[in-house]
C-alpha cells in the first residue's frame, strides 16, 4: 500500500494511492478503491469560454427576515452596509472578478471573460461565492447591527449566468439598476405615504396602483416636498465594486553605500476595491473605467 | 404601467410588468423592459429525474484554517462539532434531505430520488446548502470553540452528484466513509508517533512510508498499547444525520365537560435529526433503517 | 516537425503533433497550433452513468414527406417495413442497443445501461443513430418502394432521454405504445369512414369529434363489420427489435486423423435481431425476455 | 375524451388531450396518460444566445470506406464534389447557416448567432444537419460515383460547439483550414512518391519522417517538378459555402392597360448557395464578404 502524505485538516489524505488494502484490520469491506467507480457519476459543469460568468445571489426568505431584525423602511443602511461588506470579503477572496453590483437583498459578481478559476467550474465558482458571502454576513453582522443580534444565520441561493458580449453584459448591469430603480422609487414612495402621510399600507397599495414613474415622483414633490433624484445615492443606484489602483507612500529602510540605513518614502501602486453609487446603465461610467471590460473580438 | 405589489426587504419588486416607462424621470434609458432580455441566457440545470441529489461539501484551505484556529491534532471535538450542529441546520432547512454524513472538512447532503424541491434546479440546490451551512458555521462557532475566536469567514465549495440506484448512492457513502477510515488511521498513528513517540512529523512520515493498515494496527498496539478499534466511533466511522420519529410526551390543557380545564400528558410523534457515529458501508445500517432508501425500480 | 501517419480517407492526419510550422512554404499564418485552442470550446456531454440511454428520431415533415410519395392510408407497409429496415442498419452498427421500438415515422433505441459507447457522450451516440438510419431510408428505399422513386432525401431529428430506472423506461417504451394505439385506432376509423362509408375528411372528423375508443371500435364493427382487435398486429401495436440467440447449422471442413477431410455438421448460437409486434405495455413480454433488462441495483 | 385531428404520415395525432381512457378496449393498461411523466425526464439543451453554433460532421470509418469504394488517391474529385453536393442540401434546409467549410470527409455548418432555429436546441441542430446529411450523400451518390455502385450507407457523426466572438469563430475555422492544408501537403508528396517515384507505403513514410512543410514543397519541387502552390485550390483550400445574392432575370406575363397580355424581362434578386475554394485565414475573404458575420457587440 502506498499511501500519500497527510497534508490537511488534521492531516487528511486527500488523493492516496492504495494498491493493497486486503488486509484491513476493521473490514475487507472498507477497501475503498472499489467504491471509487462513483466518482465518475460527477459531470463536467464548466463554463464556455470567452464569456464574462455572471454569480448572482439573493436573500432567501429576507422579507421575513428583514421584519424579524427590525429593518428600517423603505432602506436599511446597516443592511445595506453589511451587504457591501460581505461582497468585499468575496472580491478580496476571487480576484478574477471585475465588477460586482448589489441592491436590496441581492448581490452580482462578475468573473473576467478569460477566467480559469477553478478551471471555470459552474458549481465551485456558485458554491465558493455563496458560501464566503455568507459566512462573512454572519461574521461582520455585529459591526453594523450593534444594538440588533442576529436571530439565525440566514441564507442566499445563487446561480450563474453567461454573457458572451459586452454589450450583453452592461445590459445585464443594467437590468439590475433598473430594478432597483423602479424598487426603490416605489418603495419610497409607499413608506413615505405610510410613514408621513399616515395611510395604512393597504391605502397606500391602492393610491400607487397604476402610478407611472412621472406619478410618483409628482406625489413625493408635491405633498412631501421630496425631490426623488435629492435621495441618497445608494438608494437610487445600489452599489458599484471595482478594484482601483491607488498610490500609497510607506516608508521603507533602505541602506546607504556607506553601509547606514535610512528611512525612505516609497510610492507604490496598490488595488483595492472601491464603492461607487453611481449609474450605470449610460456609457459614462465605463468611459472612465475603460479596463474593466475586456476587448469584445477577443 | 402596471406595477405588481412589494412584497420583499423593504418592498422590493420581483416580477412588475411594466407596460410603459417612457416618462422616467430619471432618464429614459432606464426603462428595465429592454434589458431584460438577457434573462434568456439562464440555462435549465434541473436534476435528472429519480436520481438521487447529494451536494458535497469541501472546506477551503482547511488545513491553514485548523492551525490558524490551533485544531487539536489528529482530530479536534470542537470542529467536529460544528461540522455537525452546521449540518443539522442544513437539514432542518431542507427536509428532502434523507441522510448527510460528514468527516473531516467535508459534509454529504442526500435528497431523496423524489424530491422537487427548487424545481430540482443544481444551482439552487447547491448553493442554498453551501450557503446555509458556512452561515451557520459561523454563527454557532462560540458554542464550540469559547476560548478560540473565530479569525476570518472560513468557505466551502460544493459541487452536485446524481446518483440512480440504491446500490450506486450506498456506494457513495461507503466511499466517504472508506476514505474516513483511511485517514483517520493514518493520522492516528502519526500523530501518536510525534506526540507520544517523540518523532519529529519528518520522522513519523517515513516511518509509515509502505505501511499497510495491519502495520499502522500492530504500532499503535504494540508500542502504545492502543487498540485502534477502542477509539472513539466518531472518529474512526464520521457522522452520520438521519431523520427519526420519536415519541414525546407534553402537558396539554384540555377543556373539561364541565368547562373546567386541565393539563393532561399527551404523546406525539416528532421527525428529528439523530446522529450516528456507526458502519454504513455493510448492510446491517440500512436493514436497522429501511425507510431511508427507496425503492429502486419506482 | 513531427508528424504522425496519415491514416483516413485519402490519408488524412488526424491527430499529428506539430513542432515547428515556422517555416510554412504558402504563409506562417496558416500556423494550425495558434487556432488550436478553440478545441477547448467544446464541451463534455456525457451521459450520467447506470441509466438507459435513449435515442429517439422522429421524421420531419413527414406528413407531406408521405403525401408526396403517395403512402396509403392510415398505414404503409413499405413504410413502415423501410422503416424496419433502417433501424436494423442501426443495431447492427451498435451492439450497445438492447431493444429498438418503432411506429409511424418514428423509432426509439435504446442502450443499455452499462454502455461505454462513445465514452456516452450524447452527441456522438444521437448523430450517430439519425445518420446511419437516414442513409440506410434512402439506400433500401428501392426494396420497398418499387414502383415509388424518392423525390429528395428525407431528414428525421433526433434526441436523447436517459431513464434511471427498469420502470422508467418500461414506462417510457409503453408512453409510446399507447400512443401508436391510440394514433393507429382513430386513424383506422378515420379512413374507414372516409373509403368505404363514404365520408369526406372534414365529415370523419366530425364524426369521430368526442369519441371514446370504446365508440370507436363500436362504429368500426356495427357500420363496417371490423373487429379492430383483427387487424394487423404491426399497424396496432408497431416494431419491437430485439437480439435473439439463434442455433444455426453450418457445414465446417475437418481433418480426419488420416490427414483426409470431411464436412461435418456444426451448430453454432449466433446473435440477430428479430422483430416482434406484440404488447409491450404489460409483463408478458418481458418475463420472456429477462436478458433486456439490467438489474436496477446494480 | 377529447383527441385533436389526425394530422400526420397516414395521420399520427401528436399531441392529443386525453381526458378519459378508462374504457379503451383492449386494455385499461393502455392508458397513456400515466405514463406521460417520462416526458419530465427530458432535459434541455438549448444553446447559450448570442453565439455562433457550429455543428461539425466526421464521416465515420471513412478510411475503410473509401478503399472499399475505390477512391482515388490523395483526392477523390467524386468524393469532395458529393461532400459539397450534401452540404448544399443542408444549407437549403436551413437558412441560418451563414458558412459552411469542408475538406476530406468532414464540413462545419456555422449558425448566425442570432439565430432562433429549433429555439436553438444543440440536438435537434446537430441531427438534422447529420441525418439531412447523411442521406442527400446517398440520394446524390450516383450523380458523382457514376461506375462505382454504393456498397452500403454511411455514417457520419456530430458535435455541437460554441463561440462567442467573430475571432473565436475565425479562428475555428482557420483551424480547420490549417489541417486542410497540412493534411493536403502530406498526402500529396506521400502519393507521389508511392505512385510517380515508385516507393512502397513505408519507403514514403519513412522518407517523410521528420519533415517540415518547406521539405515537402522542395521534394516535390526537384524531384517531380510539381509546384505544390499551382495544385487545385480545392484540395488545398478545402470548399467554402457561403449565401449570395445573384441578379436574375427571369420572363414575366405582365397584362397591359389594353387586357392584353404580353412577356417582359424581370430581374429579380436572389439568395443561393455559392462554393469558393479560397483562403479563409487572412482578411481578404472577410473584408469581401462583410455580410456573414454579425457585429460582436450585439
């Protein structure tokens, strides 16, 4: 028998070499090598190549959820923050993703087209964001919810998407802004009908059926003096990550011919992912980011 | 414009139907029906039918993690029973889910051939479970671990098999719990050979270079009087999380006739996830419980 | 460079390995190593292991296809027998293919479970089949159709369905059986009441508009003196092709210990596919064929 | 019960509802409705939008087939012609095919990327093309094999591949393209050195062990005084079908303002299949023919 070293958790084997298991002390049924075979029901789930590979998650159950931890209406920043954050953490792990955009309970990340992580495997990729994503929430929920602790660990599903454009992609972008537009714009309004107007939410359901956008923002104005497009950014536009090049002066040692050594400041270029609550959906935006998107004839 | 009611995380819209959204006020570019299009480009990953479902689980980078979080070696109770408590939360989620079983790092989830859960979509199946249990993972880690705090989000990948017999998803089963074994015999005696034998880990390796399981048997036996097979079950064999009815007995106040009231004791039947530490690759496992499995030729 | 043999068709090189291209007399561009890489577009479509693999092909256009061609009505026996033919061509080609089932323009076949055809990749194994049974319609066309040219090739598509279990696919060979009754029943009297009673198409169906197929057999025996259960079997229950053992005898030269030689006598069991027109639904059948099936835990 | 009209090959009812079969004559097991659930068992395997699809055929044992059926060597003029003949009958069948390209016994059949045919199914595209193929081979067979009677169908096999980019798909066929011409070079100076310089096939093989192209062009150039660039472009190039657009003028009855009738010329546009045998590597070919691929960013 021939047996690989033991490397993690404690020493497990991972892909050890057994050429003679006859002999077990326990079992002659416990030989391994003959229930191998079933590794060959796995399938091959890789993505096709020179797309951009899209891994959107979502709350599940978080509009009970959301009552349950006491969520401010119509938008939570703590929520929102803690979101944000957790999709740090997932960028910070998965370099290969360019862009991510997130709103409400929902949050999208995009690998660069010529990825191969994981060898573009669908499900390692799904699994390994839902899952940082996750355990991150949990674990930075005290940093935002200082005064509200988390009653359970909730939970996000994900899927994965392929976009062979650019164009497909930026519209896939911009589906989702759009979405927390129209959300948020509703949402403000109803909250504020319920919150200020003093309409139950049953009134308030009814005095929005079929209100266009221009509706809305005319109630808001005229009867709260609220100017939509004055509202926070965040709320409107949900949150932008990219990674961003910024210089940083760190002083270092460096030793002087005469053997001394001396402290120096040294500028050194760093990436580092950045906020924006900016719109997408116009050409803007990429004009000023050119390199996130790569060549489409590529 | 019609516009469906809010039903999620502060109202968030799902599935509005927009008839006209000319007049944003916003900018007109943001009318979502033009984008959304790119939903078309979601692909149907949905099981095949009458096969079982498993999602494995897989810690990521779990060998740095258990030294970053000083793991006790060759297998620490804690972690373990995290693993565990993370699980049944997965399983308490999910009750198509008939059996899971975890060792080390990693942790097997079973549906039932039948189920329909998720539409039996891979992705969602998946990455709700990877993302239930890595928030659970966190969230219950103080229970555990009360001295050793948690350090970073830990992650785990997952991946689906598709198994179409009884005999192919016990073979499964066997596989992991073979591999158990193996392992854990292994690092049994190597870290018995470091930690009591005074072997350098460089020593212990080349000392059970070749060794077959009797060898392994006859060290720990012969030079540290350990009968392997007194160790603890749940080391050598994994667990094991079945769903099992048990009968309870409450205190339940009924209205007399005479329209008293009073507290009778009433039995109730009850499904709750038990866990084993015992032999599934023979049969006596699977006859002790045969409503785990279904029929075959269904 | 290094080149392998060339080995098809006029000596096309299949696979060669290709060093150097640098110096390529017509233009360094036509370098093959630089496009090689669209290789990995492809991807891997391999069949989920221990389920039946079924191929089914349907005719397109059939309906004109066989107007055009003037079949008789409601059935053709040189269709039908072509048809015959053609999936006789295919499991000739594929020993994997345990049982074929045809009726009208259609034919399903199916592998068994433990095939490793074509490694079970999907698009080989269903190309495969709708080629050879096309070429084999138009090279056998002329045994069937004497006096009838082919006017142009015809196409039938194709499909694959994997069933993991005995009952799936009994069930599925049954979905189609019951479809040729029930096809075959209402065509039947459609026909009849429009040769011989007279009726014109739109008449017939009227006719027939609502009819249960207890309604039917009553008209097709009170008006026109037909026993449906009497008609031909190969028009109400279609084509099962099956392998059979058959003892054959042939005459074989042996030397006699004499140095003399003599013809004797030998039986020798030999594999050929045998059509039936039988039930398929229930378990006669099957009970008299136990070979077809594999074990479902297996 | 209610059982839509006959409508198919002798009139096949396809998707009929049926309410009530409990009275079927023959047998209450014949009711098909219970068995309709294998239809679940279906997946789908439509294509990813917004990107080429190519389907590639490969004529299965063609080595021996063309041996049996005398082609002659290094090229068979009949062979390549039909090839062409059977990738003109598939692009008349389908309209979406915006190029095709063959050599030896294989052709690519590329879809428009927009393209919706078959709601882009990989397996109903890859067997129409494979069975449209495979019996316009035999239908046409005797137009380009006037001597030589075909012995038996043949196969050929099929595979779905997709590119996302006009490079991606460039580069396919550059690909393909490449092994035309290194496969062309090989077997030209192979067959001349067996059939002009009177080497048996392993005295030719061995000679050109280890050569690279400019050898070859050299043997062939000094010992035979054949410049390999003035060989048939066909052979070399392979054959590319593209749609064009042709002025024709057909005679048309027009009735004049005095009733009476009288001829005239009319030209009119249309839309056929053209085959080239040029270079499809560099530019030129593309930057003649702008039409055939879409812009990438769409």
């Amino acid at each position: 028998m021939l047996i690989a070293r033991a490397c993690r958790f404690g020493g497990r084997v991972r892909s050890c070499v057994v050429k003679s298991l006859a002999c077990f002390s326990t079992s002659s049924s416990m030989a391994k090598s003959k229930f191998e075979y079933v590794r060959s029901f796995e399938t091959d789930d890789s993505c096709l190549r020179n797309c951009y590979i899209v891994v959107r998650l979502d709350g599940r159950n978080f509009h009970k959820f959301s009552e349950q931890h006491k969520f401010t209406k119509p938008n939570d920043s703590r929520a929102l923050g803690l979101m944000s954050r957790s999709a740090h953490s997932v960028m910070a792990e998965m370099e290969d993703i360019i862009i991510a955009y997130g709103q409400s309970d929902e949050f999208s990340f995009v690998f660069k087209r010529t990825s191969n992580l994981f060898k573009r495997r669908a499900s390692k990729l799904m699994t390994h964001v839902a899952s940082q994503f996750s355990s991150s929430y949990v674990f930075h929920w005290k940093e935002f919810f200082r005064e509200q602790p988390l009653l359970y660990p909730p939970s996000f599903d994900g899927r994965v998407v392929l976009y062979p454009s650019n164009r497909n992609l930026r519209d896939y972008l911009s589906w989702r802004q759009a979405d927390c537009h129209i959300n948020n714009l509703y949402n403000t309004v109803f909250w504020t009908l319920v919150q200020r107007g003093g309409l139950t939410t049953t009134q308030a359901e009814d005095r929005l059926k079929g209100t266009l956008a221009a509706d809305k923002n005319e109630i808001l104005f005229s009867e709260f003096d609220i100017n939509y497009n004055n509202e926070s950014a965040i709320h409107r536009k949900g949150t932008v990550l990219i990674w961003e090049k910024r210089d940083e002066t760190v002083t270092k040692r460096v030793k002087l011919p005469n053997e001394e050594e001396k402290e120096v400041p040294v500028t050194r270029s760093r990436r580092r992912v950045q906020d924006h609550h900016c719109d997408i959906i116009g050409d803007q935006f990429w004009e000023e980011h050119p390199d996130i998107l790569e060549d489409d004839n590529c």
